[in-house]
C-alpha cells in the first residue's frame, strides 16, 4: 500500500511542545489507510519541509519522523535523516503496523520534522 503524504510549505515549521506526552498525542484523520498481521507494511512518500512557517528558507532540518495511530496513541516508526539541512528531498519509507488481530483496523500516518535544535514542527498528515 502507498500512502503519498503532501504538505503546503507554509505548514512546515518547528515549534517546541511542552508539558504534553508523546503517548498522548494522536495523529490527525486526514492520511489513513487499514492493515492487517498478513498486510502490516504500509509505503509513505513525502517532501522534506523546505520553508519555515515564517517563510524563510530551512537551514537545520535534522530529520523527519514517521508516527503511526492505532486509535489509542501516536507511536513512532521510523526516524529518517534529513537528506540536508535545508530539505527539501523526496522520501519514500516503508514502515510495518504491528498488529495481532485478523481484522483490518484503521491506522494513521502522520510525519513530523525535527531541527537540530530538537525542535518538533506541527504534524503533518
């Protein structure tokens, strides 16, 4: 399955979230698809943010995060290395959902951008 993830770069941004729980965190609706223990690898492509939210140009992406959401809480996937400091590069990562059930749940995809800073940008679904 290929998920193809999009972003307006006015979106992309950092900004520091504190006194939250990543446990907590749910991934926003709008990117879902379903797996299942037989079919549990799911194929997201996205651009590397490139334009802060302010507009100007990113010089110190560290790396994006690819998060997937059962229904409880976000958890990570995979940690992908920026493919510079400023973004900007094309992505494609195959991540797998574990799951144990015969049923096809829900799960959503969402991928957050890290400066070297350690700061988080909004996510991006």
């Amino acid at each position: 399955m290929l998920l193809i993830l999009y972003s307006i770069s006015a979106v992309w941004g950092c900004a520091v979230f504190t006194d939250v729980q990543p446990a907590q965190i749910r991934c926003p609706g709008s990117i879902q698809t379903k797996v299942s223990a037989i079919k549990h690898s799911v194929t997201i492509s996205y651009a590397e943010p490139a334009v802060t939210m302010g507009g100007g140009s990113l010089s110190d992406l560290a790396k994006t995060t690819i998060y997937y959401d059962l229904g409880d809480s976000r958890r990570q996937a995979k940690e992908v290395p920026a493919t510079k400091p400023t973004g900007g590069g094309q992505i494609s990562e195959t991540i797998s959902v574990p799951t144990t059930t015969q049923e096809e749940p829900i799960v959503r995809i969402c991928v957050i951008a890290t400066d070297r800073y350690g700061n988080e940008s909004a996510m991006v679904p």
